[in-house]
C-alpha cells in the first residue's frame, strides 16, 4: 500500500501562526508541482466556511484550500467547534451539525472522534501527493492528552512527523520549545522532526545562540526563523483575538463594527479593513460604539440570542439607536439582521431558552429560529445596482416581515435580506458580500466613498508572497524530505 507523505506543524501556543504557515507551505508545494491537501483534524473557531460539498469548517482550512488550489471539502477540518458559551459549543463533525456539548462532555467523547478524523485523512491522502496538517493550541497542553485528537493523538495515530512551531513575538520562546520537548512523552519526542521560529522581528543574526541553545535542550534540529510579514495579516483571520490587525487609516469615513462575544465570521469584513477610505473600527467591550461613525455594522454570531443581550449590557443598543436617528447607515449581517428586528422567537430552544426576546426593532421583521441550518454557497445580483455577489448562508432561523419586501440582495432568483422604508437599516444573511469588487465598489459610492481595491488579486499576491517568504527562511526541501520519511517509517511498521 502506498503511504502519502505528510507533516504536520504543531505550536508551542495558540496564534503561533499555524495556520498561516500551513498555508504558505501550501501554496510552496503547489509551485513545486505537488498536490498538496490541508487538514486540521479538531478545530475550535467561530469563523467557519462553507464547502463545495455543502458542510462547515474552519475559515483556515478554506484558505489553506486556495492556496493549495484546491475547492474546500469537509473532510479537510473533520471536527469543528463553534463555541457558543464559555463552557460549551456546537460540534460539527465532517461538515454537518454532532450536537451541542459542555467543555467536560467533549473531553469525555472526543476519543470516539477519531474514527471519523482517520478516515478524512485518509480520504484526503488519497487524492494528494502529500498532506500538511496544523495542529490545534499546543501539545504542551498535557492535561487535555487523554483522548486527543487535535496534536499528538493524531500524529501517533496516523504516524505523521511533526514540526513545532515556536512564537518568539510571545516572549520566552526557548522557555517554550525545550518546555514543550519536557512534557512530551518518548513516543510523542519520536514523532517530531524539527522545530522553527516563527514571528521574528529585527536581525535574525541575534537569535543563532537561541537556536543552538534550543537544539541542544531538545535534540531537535531547525528548520530556520520565519521574520514577521506584515502581509500575512491581509489573509482572512480565524479567532477573534486576530481582530487588532485591522489596518488602521486616516480615513474620515468610520466604519463601527461591536465586537460580539461571540462574533462569527468576521472576516466578511476584511475588505473593508483593506480599503484606502475607510477606517474599520472594531470596538471592544465596555467601549461606546463612536459618534462619529458613518456607518455601523452588526457581524454575525454563534449565538444571536445571546449577542443580544451581550450588546445591551454594553449600551450598545442605546448608542445604535442615536446612530440611525443621526442618520447613520446601519447593516445587520446574518445574525445581526436576525437581531434588527422587531422579535426573535425560538420555540424550541436551537440557539438558547425556548422562547421569544425582542429585537432591537430597528427593521420591521421577525424571525423565528429553526433546528435546519442552512450551509450554502450561493450566487446571486444586489438589488439596487445589479452587482453579482458570490457567497454562502450558514445560519439558523427564516426572517421574514414588511422590510423583506425590500430585499438588499436576490439569491438563486429568490430575495433575501429587508431595507427599513428610509433605505438607512438593511440587513442580509449573505456572507462573503463585500469580496465581491462591484457590489463593495456600489456599497461605498453610496457613503461617497471611492474604491479600487481589487480584492481577490490581494490575497493571491498575499498567498505568492507568504510563500516566497516561507522558501526564503525555512529549508522547505528538508520539511518535504521529512513528510516522506512517513512512507519509510509505516514501511518498516508493516
């Protein structure tokens, strides 16, 4: 049986640049000639993406996708969670809804995971010249090892060779690595190959007695220091603690996004983050929502009931209202439209207590939650200007009212959305709206704002450059030598 050669690149801690490291080494192989599958066997985010084989997975593994130049599928992210409190979350699992479980719960089930975790590997190896697999978190994080699933369970059970990637901009990143090396256990130490430095800024140069300390510490060998790259951070981001790489601007024109607890696919903002004109703000907690804001934009959330609430304790119920009375633009993006209206009803308790709360009454619609989720990806023209607008819906619930017959956007000919009667409040369940050039372009000239900003050449070019950087200062030609050395080591296993 042939062994497809595969890595995985596993971090000293979360937000070490997995992610984005597995996608420049992507997009790397592909030029090289090499079909190259990504994979995150467990992942925890609440930017998810729709796959052409209508499930969810992590935005990540999306992106990871098309630098690979591959359409997304689910078996690319098997298990995903989507925490929706700060003790439990929906669980996803080869793209489709598992159900809603406490922290302790999964711990308990996830071993029963791994099943369907092998066989998307497997199911990926097979179509691949070689698969490069990210890690989740840390595997330092010993008192999460029973059962994993996420870093070296899986690597034991898949027998893949492992990098671990090391976070200097964190501070103690030494500390880290030889840490990490400590707590691992033998058989876990066998399956790491090398190591690598990720984030540096400055001369490399100063960091040689780091690398050679760390070597020396853990018998690992480098596989070199990756500098920081400010381009890295036009990708679209997976957790919300990326939301500060929003670019700032001397624009005047203020875009206010509140950042909810439970914010989700956020990255529907990141052309806007990307414009000249504008100035995206997101605001934190505790902080008013700016007066001098042109327009403010409620993002999606896991859970919209519970973002609702969240959004009056913060008062910003209060400084939205002011904003539309000024004659700010306002527009509700999936569970934000849900929240715009006038109620929310939820009868069965799919994203909450059963129930009926009132909206923010801002559109005159209601919606009603429902157990069906719809993951979709979608065509469709903006209303007002004719635009195509490519997409995806990945909610719960059926909005409907007065404003909806004023649609913002038609869907596969059916309309979606609702346009308050001023033309001010819209609100639309279409992620992935303003990726789309024409349809950002028509959005901003009517806030007077001009754009030229072409939006999927940028993150190509930011693709092309992540690898260019990543050939440049890692030894990639030993990376692939050691995903190869898979097939030798099952070799010798049989």
């Amino acid at each position: 049986m042939t062994i497809t050669p595969a890595l995985m690149i596993q971090g000293t801690c979360s937000n070490a640049g997995k992610s984005t490291l597995v996608a420049g080494l992507c997009r790397s192989l592909v030029r090289r000639g090499l079909k190259v599958a990504p994979f995150k066997p467990q992942n925890m985010s609440n930017n998810a993406a729709v796959t052409v084989d209508g499930g969810e997975i992590g935005r990540a593994q999306a992106v990871q996708a098309r630098a690979a130049k591959l359409p997304p599928t689910v078996h690319m992210n098997p298990v995903l969670l989507k925490p929706e409190t700060d003790t439990g979350a929906q669980v996803i699992v080869q793209g489709k809804r598992f159900g809603r479980l406490g922290a302790q719960h999964f711990l308990d089930k996830k071993a029963a995971l791994l099943p369907h975790v092998l066989d998307s590997f497997a199911r990926l190896a097979r179509e691949a010249d070689i698969v490069l697999v990210e890690g989740a978190g840390s595997p330092a994080e010993i008192n999460l090892r029973a059962g994993d699933i996420a870093n070296m369970g899986f690597a034991q059970a898949a027998n893949v060779p492992v990098v671990i990637a090391g976070d200097i901009e964190r501070g103690g990143v030494i500390a880290s690595l030889a840490g990490t090396h400590l707590v691992l256990d033998e058989a876990e130490r066998a399956l790491v190959a090398g190591y690598l430095i990720n984030k540096f800024r400055g001369d490399a140069r100063l960091f040689d007695h780091g690398l050679t300390a760390i070597t020396e510490l853990t018998g690992w060998p480098s596989l070199g220091v990756v500098p920081w790259l400010p381009s890295a951070a036009l990708l679209p981001a997976e957790d919300a603690v990326d939301l500060d790489r929003a670019q700032a601007s001397a624009a005047k024109r203020i875009i206010a996004v509140p950042m909810l607890a439970r914010i989700a696919n956020f990255d529907d903002l990141d052309p806007l983050g990307m414009e000249p004109g504008v100035k995206l703000l997101f605001v934190p907690p505790g902080t008013p929502i700016p007066a001098e804001a042109d327009v403010v934009i409620i993002p999606g959330s896991k859970s919209t009931l519970g973002d609702l609430a969240f959004l009056r304790a913060q008062g910003w119920d209060i400084d939205i209202a002011a904003h539309v009375r000024r004659g700010g633009h306002l527009l509700g993006l999936c569970g934000g439209y849900q929240m715009l209206g006038r109620s929310i009803a939820d009868p069965d308790g799919v994203d909450g207590a059963p129930g009926t709360v009132e909206g923010l009454g801002l559109l005159d619609t209601v919606t009603i939650m429902q157990g069906d989720k719809s993951t979709t990806l979608v065509h469709g023209a903006h209303v007002a200007t004719g635009a195509p607008v490519d997409g995806y819906e990945i909610h719960l619930g059926r909005t409907e009212g007065p404003d909806c017959a004023r649609p913002v956007v038609t869907i596969d000919g059916r309309p979606d959305g609702a346009i308050s009667s001023d033309g001010r409040v819209q609100g639309t369940y279409l992620h992935g709206l303003f990726t789309n050039d024409e349809f950002r372009r028509a959005w901003l000239a009517d806030l007077g704002i001009a754009s030229q900003l072409a939006y999927e050449a940028q993150i190509e070019a930011a693709l092309e450059a992540l690898a260019d950087h990543l050939e440049a200062h890692l030894d990639v030609d030993r990376m692939i030598r050691m995903a190869r050395s898979r097939q030798s080591t099952n070799a010798s296993a049989a």
